[in-house]
C-alpha cells in the first residue's frame, strides 16, 4: 500500500547553458571615387549590438553586428576614417533546449582591426566574444513529511540549495546630449567612437530589480580647423525591472547588451560644434536567485510492518560565497616615434583561464591592449600589447567556481618620455558553489499485515562504517529507544557495543 507523502515544490529556471564562443567576421570597404586613396591604416574601433536571439529545439541562437570605423590617412597626410557593419550570428547546442527555453546574451568586442588591400579597397576584420546562458522552466520535487503516524522512522537530510526564481528582461532608452569638454576645440567630423554600458549599483527592492550606472562613450574626431582630437563623455542612467516572487535577501544578476547605438554631431548651426547626440537601444537581462535550506526525506521504516522505498538520485547546488577580487593594472607600451596626444586606448579580454587545486583557484585574464596616438610628426599611430591579469581565491577541496572579469571603468593613459603608461581596473568576481549529490524519497510503500516478529539480540556490536540509523532499521527498532536504553544522545555509535529493546507486539499503528 503506497503511503501519504507530504511533498514540497520548487519551481526554478535551471541553467542547460553557460558558455561563451568567440567568432571572426570580415568584410571590404571601398573608398569612394571622389575621396582620395588610402595608403596607411592609423586605428580602429567598433561597438557590437545584438539583433535577435530565440531558442529552439536543441539549440540557442543568438545574432547581431559589429560596427566598426576605421581611421586611415592618405599619402598626403590628411586623415580619413570609414565605416563597415560586419553581422555575425553563433549558436549554443544542447539536448534540452526548447521554444520555451529562456536566454540571457551579452557580447563584446575583443578585437578590431583594417588593412589596405590596395588603395581603394580596405579588409576589416572583428573578433567577437558573446556569453550565454540559457535557463530551462523546471521543477524540484521532494517529500519532507510521512504522513503516518509514530510506527514510520524517518531519516531525514539538510542541504543549503541555490535555485533561479526568475529570469526577465527589459529594454530601454538611452537617449541624450553630450556636451564637450572646455578647452577643447569643437567638432568637425567624427572619426571614431566606443561606448561601454557600465553596471555601479544593483539591488532588489521589494518586487523590484533597481539598478544604475554609466554608458562611456569615447570618440576620437577631426575638429572644425581640421586637428585630431579626442574626448571621453560620461552618461549615467537608472532603471527599474518588475520580478517576480523575490525577496530582498535574493541575488539578483545582470546582462546589459546594446541592440543600437548612433552618436551623431549636433549641428546647432554655429562655427563651434561643441554637441553630440546619443541614442542608445539597450536590453537589460536579469536572473535572481534563492539560497534555502531543504530538508528532504531520505529513508524510511516501520518497526511493525514490511516497507519499501523508491529514490530518486538528484543533484543540489549551493552558494558558498560571492567575492570581487580588484586588480589595478600598470602597463608601459613602447611607441614608435614621439607621442604627443593619445587618441583611444582598449583593453580587450579575449580568453581567461581558471585552474582550481591545492585548495585555491587561480584565474588568468588575457589582455590586449590597444593604443592609437598622434606622434610629433603629426601622425597617427597605433601601438599594441599582449600581457596577463592574474586573481586568486582560497577554496575549499569540495567547491566550484565560477570567474568573471570586468573593467571597473575606461582604462587612462599617460605620455611617459618616449612611451606611454596604461592603468586600469580590473574586477575578478569568484562565483564559488558546492554540489552534493542525494538519493531522496519519491514513493514509499507499506505492508498490508504485520511483520513477523523476529527475535533481537539484547545487544549487538555495531560495525565502524555503520550509522544508528542502519543499526535501528536492520533491528526494526525505534531510535529514541535504542538512545534511551544505552543512555546516548548523538548518532555516532560506530564500533559502539549497544543494548536493543525487545520488540513489543502489533499494534496497529498504521493508518
């Protein structure tokens, strides 16, 4: 006869996907007839936008653009700069993975470059980094409580769990005035731009996801008397995303992806174009998530009847400890000729590697640094670097963890002699989680008439690796009697010589 299990539901968004691909997209640029040819490449830079992303059986497919401007110079020396929009599209493969499936993206732009081909043909190559996670609608079932009455002996476990509530989205508007900074000679024509969406501030309030930060927006343009020059603007935002079934205690995480960004001259019709204009698309995606204590029924007898118990193998994750390890970073990169203004420095992050062991896990960040700068000949250059971040964390022997790596803001330069210094922040965010593995209770069965009653020793000698529990139900006996006749109170009796009540006669305890 099956028997009353009180069971208790946990509706989640389990991750199938957590991954991130690298892909390379070129394209060809033709000089136009009325411009003059291109005979050297100075810099670039690029922005990446996403498209569309959707779920469908087995797969996650996620597809976009990569502007990128390219800044050249002619053999007369006058400076120029061109434009090409390079699509990319990747896909992340799994079994499991349905319509329903829900997806969080966030690409980046690891690397950006131009060669001429000849001189009225440029080659623009883009390397694109884009991190996804895909999440699965599911459910965590398991029983607490035997509805019986005190003939049944449960065992029961305790494991800390963390589990995905909820995963939305929101798009939102970015759209301003920037104003350029004094001293600096107004706009003419603009050459190139990146923009950064920066997170400072995230918090659950109430039902709520409230969170805040900066878009960075960095352009390097030719000014109305037709010099060089840079400028870095600064924009900040907030928003507010409606969850569902939180609390202030959750964890809330964040994705922020651009799906346009135009920046544009404000022509204000005067002979100092001091304005710009920038109209930003951006997809905010959020996940929060529950740490909880679970206590399922693992095993189960009677003292008077035949039982029988069906597990289920499941396998629970739990948050250790969220922690930002900060790195500032002081690189020297050597020019070729003089500098006198930097244009643009970027640090992209094209690969990390993370090595757990020996009770530590180190994570490696690769950098590449890019430089472009007007030397003292009134050139424009560009200088690059290759070099590592290293974090490190203690771990525990049993434990995962999982590293991002992010810019804590724009990265700076200085003019050192003949060389210039770059310094950034870098932030190391260690994810550490534990896994246990557990049979738990899914159905149980009860016999119809009692057991027959076998003869017990009055004392037994309990093997080193056997728990009271084992000795309790191997015996059909109560484990507060067995504690009550050997005068115990713990459940640590390996070795231990124990005393086993007599077994009294049916009493009809089952229900």
């Amino acid at each position: 006869m099956a028997l009353s299990l009180k069971k208790q539901h946990i509706q989640e968004y389990r991750p199938v996907v957590m991954a991130e691909t690298i892909t390379e997209e070129t394209g060809d640029v033709i000089v136009p007839d009325s411009w003059p040819d291109a005979e050297r490449i100075c810099g670039s830079s690029g922005i990446v936008v996403v498209r569309s992303k959707e779920c469908v059986a087995g797969k996650a497919t996620v597809s976009g653009s990569a502007k990128v401007w390219i800044i050249y110079q002619t053999a007369e020396n006058e400076t120029r700069s061109m434009t090409a929009v390079l699509p990319y599209a990747v896909e992340f493969s799994d079994p499991s993975i349905s319509d329903n499936s829900k997806i969080m993206v966030q690409p980046r732009i690891v690397s950006c470059e131009g060669r001429v081909i000849n001189s009225r043909k440029i080659q623009v190559k883009s390397s694109i980094c884009v991190a996804c996670a895909v999440f699965n609608d599911a459910e965590l079932v398991y029983c607490d409580e035997i509805e019986s009455d005190s003939c049944i002996e449960v065992r029961c476990g305790e494991y800390p769990i963390m589990y995905t509530k909820t995963v939305k989205e929101k798009s939102f508007t970015i759209s301003d005035e920037l104003q350029l900074e004094s001293g600096k000679t107004g706009f003419g024509q603009l050459l190139a731009q990146s923009a950064m969406l920066r997170v400072s501030d995230k918090r659950l309030v109430g039902t709520k996801l409230v969170f805040k930060g900066d878009v960075d927006i960095e352009a390097v343009y030719l000014t109305s008397d037709g010099n060089v020059e840079c400028t870095a603007l600064n924009l900040p935002f907030s928003q507010i995303i409606d969850m569902d079934d939180v609390e202030e205690t959750d964890v809330p995480w964040l994705a922020l992806s651009m799906t346009s960004c135009e920046l544009e001259i404000l022509d204000d019709y005067s002979e100092n174009l001091r304005r710009l204009e920038l109209n930003m698309n951006v997809l905010a995606q959020a996940a929060v998530s529950c740490q909880q204590i679970i206590k399922p029924v693992l095993d189960f007898y009677s003292t008077e009847y035949e039982t029988t118990a069906e597990t289920a193998g499941v396998e629970l994750t739990s948050l250790l400890d969220i922690t930002d390890i900060h790195r500032n970073v002081r690189e020297q990169i050597m020019t070729d000729g003089k500098p006198i203004k930097i244009l643009d420095v970027a640090l992209a992050m094209p690969k990390r590697e993370n090595i757990i062991g020996n009770g530590r896990v180190q994570s490696k960040q690769s950098i590449e640094a890019t430089m472009i700068y007007l030397d003292h000949n009134g050139s424009i250059k560009t200088q690059r670097k290759k070099f590592d971040v290293q974090a490190e964390l203690e771990l525990a022997n049993t434990a995962e963890a999982d590293v991002s790596c992010l810019l804590a803001a724009p990265p700076s330069a200085s003019i050192i002699g003949d060389d210039v210094e770059i310094n950034a922040e870098l932030i190391f965010t260690f994810i550490c989680t534990s896994k246990q593995s557990a049979d738990i209770l899914t159905d149980g069965y009860i016999s119809e008439e009692p057991m027959e009653r076998k003869s017990r020793p009055s004392a037994v000698l309990t093997r080193t690796e056997e728990s009271l529990w084992q000795t309790a139900k191997k015996y059909g006996a109560r484990i507060s009697d067995i504690k009550a006749i050997n005068g115990i109170n713990d459940d640590y009796t390996s070795g231990k010589m124990l005393l086993i009540p007599k077994p009294t006669g049916a009493t009809g305890c089952k229900q």
